[in-house]
C-alpha cells in the first residue's frame, strides 16, 4: 500500500510537467501555423487525452480543457475517412485526414 501512495502523489507533478511541455510546444502557436506542422497537432491530441484523464491523474476534472483541446484540433482539418480500408493502407499519412499518429 505505501508504494501505490508514492505513486499517486507523484502523478499530479508528472501531469503537471506533461501538461507544460505541451503547453509550451503547441499551444504557442497559431492555428494557422499549427496546421502546416503534424507536431503542433500531435500536442494538442496529447494534450486533450491529458485533461480527459486529469481527475485520475491529479484528482482535478478538466472537461472544459478538454473540449477546447479537442475543438482546436477539429479546427485543423481532421475529417473522418469516408472509405475505411483506406485507414489500413501503408501511406496512411498522405491519403486521409483522418489520421493524427501516422507512422511514415
């Protein structure tokens, strides 16, 4: 039991941390800046996952935080595929705009 209580106090901090350092890389910038860069994109997805898992992480819901994470992402051009086993395709990075986390 000792171990899960140093643990639990420990994730608010790295939360915290997690939640600066996307702040700083993603947040800075313009939409219109943003939406050439897939990083400045990948920040605020990672950044909304954060906030949608505050209250485990920290014991602090975020849902607002999250909603607007998520609704700049939206705003960035992101569509759902029309043809879904074009999601399965080896170039999945060029084809679609549905897909964040493309591996080249």
């Amino acid at each position: 039991m000792a171990n899960k209580s140093k643990v639990q106090s420990v994730e608010p901090d790295i939360a915290d941390l997690v939640n600066g350092w996307l702040k700083s890389y993603g947040l800075d910038y313009k939409l219109e800046q943003a939406s050439l860069n897939s990083e400045i994109d990948n920040a605020y997805t990672l950044l909304a996952k954060l906030y949608l898992n505050s209250e485990v992480y920290t014991g602090v819901a975020k849902y607002a935080e999250c909603k607007e994470a998520c609704d700049k992402v939206m705003d960035m051009g992101y569509s759902l595929e029309s043809d879904y086993s074009k999601l399965f395709n080896a170039d999945n990075d060029k084809r679609t705009n549905e897909i964040i986390f493309a591996l080249p």
